[in-house]
C-alpha cells in the first residue's frame, strides 16, 4: 500500500514554476553569441569503433566559449541519408550508454559533456568533488551549465554539415544531467520529434539539492557551505539552469524514465518533470530499481519508441 500511495502522490505532485523576469532575454542573448563561434566541425574514420553495420568517425568541434567538443558518430554502411539521434551522457559518467544497443535504421552521435575528457572523481581525503558544477555559479554568464546546454544546439549545427546524414527529424537521449541538455535543446530546436528523459536530474533543483545523493548535489552544496554569504545568489542564478524552466517549449512526444529507488534523479523530482510536461508523454516506472533503471532492455524499448515515431 505504501508502494501506490508514493505512486499517487508523484503523479499529482507539480511545483511551482517560477522564472526570472530576464529568463528569455538571458537565453536567447545566449544563442546569438553562439552563432558568431565557427563550428569547425571535423570528423576522421576509426576503424576500431566501426561494427559489422556501422561506419563509426571521432567528431571534434568548436562549443560556446570556443571549448573543443568530442563525440563519437556511427553512420550506417548500406542506408543513405539517415536521421539521426543524439546521446547526452550523465555526470562523471562517460559510460552511461557504453553498451548501448545501436540499431538500423538511424545514426548515433554519442556526445561527451564538456569538460568529462578529464574525468571528475569524489576526492576522499578532501571529501570534495572537485568537479564542474560549481564553476562560475556566481556569475550565470560565466557558469559551467551555460555553455553545457548550448552545446546541444552546437552539436545540431555540426552534425547538420554532414552531408550523408538527414537532420530534418532528430531524436535526443539524455541521462541524468544529460537529459537536462536534452530538454533545453529541445525547447530551442523544432527539428527535434523525439526525446527520451533516462532518469533525469538537475531538475526541481529547490528540492533535488535536499534529497539528491549525487555528485551534482554533493559539490553544489558543498560550495555552498564554504560559501554561505552567497547562497542567496548562487540558488538565483541556478533557477536559470533548472530543466524544470524548459519544460513549456518541448512540443514533440517524450518518454520519461524513472526508478523509485534512484538516490541520484529522485524519484519526486523526475515527476516534477513530467507532471509539467504538455506534449504527448509517456512514463515508464521501475518501482525497485535505482539510477540504472530498465537497464540494456529499457534501451532497446526507447530505440523502438523512436521508431514508431520517425520510421
């Protein structure tokens, strides 16, 4: 009973939405300065990564701020000008989708976080992490999530140069932080028709850096503690980030996954999400499993669900 009654109280769960007076002016600012960076987008055939159906390229290009940008871009061998979908990693997790079940008839461009080349680890002599999340928190122009989620819109622009490939229908998987920059892309790219939310955070922040037992939540709050005469500004300049504030653009059809035992994308804040969501939605719920929830078959199950949308 207590299992339906948690059940019931997600499903009517649906914060307040508050965004800042200068919200859309900030973002779309934001997009402009990005259009005067050069993409400079260059992709060079690895053999080693190719599979028996798929050409696979390491793809470098310029983000915001003129910071160079990995992925790794799998086209297939015997299909011409397929649509693509697009991988956004979590946080201090370049694995996520390590093994992920690439299959025909689409491209995959699996995309590395800024920054995740040097890889951000709990220090526990220190107990810090020393990691991204905090850099330029108290000042929005300058922090770290910025240039982060405009690297979505950057990787469109690039992989829109490619010439074998059809980018005029997109789907984007994001996991955890990685469905954060899935959201805000989609809420500023209308060549998006799918988007999958894998146990997603930094979203509902007010309540995710209370109950979250993440590494986002650990080193946010642990600047805050040395920092405590900036808290004030720092939770200010963090609703900028909230995915919560991206939510009323997406218009495409999402699916969301959510695990009841997920520590890390709580399972209250992910509903936070979706109860807000106005577009076709669907969720699946794995009421006994954590951050990992579903596994490689939930994989399986979001690249059939991106069939029935744009095959």
């Amino acid at each position: 009973m207590a299992l339906v009654s948690d059940f019931d109280k997600y499903f009517l769960h649906l914060p307040k939405i508050s965004q800042p007076d200068d919200f859309e002016k900030f973002w779309q600012s934001a997009i402009n300065e990005l259009k005067k960076t050069p993409i400079d987008v260059q992709y060079v055939h690895n053999k080693r990564k190719s599979t028996g159906k798929f050409s696979a390229y390491d793809m470098t290009y310029i983000g915001y701020g003129k910071i160079q940008l990995f992925a790794t871009l799998y086209i297939p061998d015997k299909i011409t000008r397929p649509h693509v979908v697009i991988l956004f990693h979590d946080y201090d997790d370049l694995e996520s989708y390590a093994q992920f079940p690439i299959d025909l008839p689409f491209a995959y461009c699996f995309v590395e976080l800024r920054g995740h080349r040097n890889i951000i680890h709990y220090d526990q002599e220190q107990n810090k992490y020393p990691g991204f999340m905090t850099e330029g928190i108290l000042e929005k122009d300058e922090y770290y999530v910025k240039g982060l989620y405009l690297d979505g819109l950057r990787t469109i622009d690039a992989l829109r140069l490619h010439n074998d490939l059809d980018c005029s229908k997109i789907a984007i998987i994001g996991k955890g932080l990685g469905s954060a920059v899935a959201l805000f892309t989609t809420s500023n790219c209308n060549r998006i028709v799918a988007l999958v939310l894998d146990t997603p955070s930094f979203c509902y922040l007010d309540k995710a850096q209370n109950i979250a037992k993440s590494v986002i939540a650990n080193e946010i709050n642990s600047f805050i503690d040395e920092h405590r005469s900036k808290k004030s500004t720092i939770k200010k300049n963090l609703n900028y980030f909230d995915a919560l504030q991206f939510i009323n653009a997406v218009t495409c059809p999402v699916l969301t996954i959510v695990g009841f035992k997920d520590s890390l994308s709580p399972a209250e804040c992910v509903f936070a999400l979706f109860n807000h969501l106005q577009c076709d939605k669907t969720i699946e719920v794995y009421p006994e499993e954590g951050h990992g929830a579903g596994g490689i078959e939930q994989q399986k199950r979001m690249i059939e669900w991106i069939k029935n949308i744009m095959v």
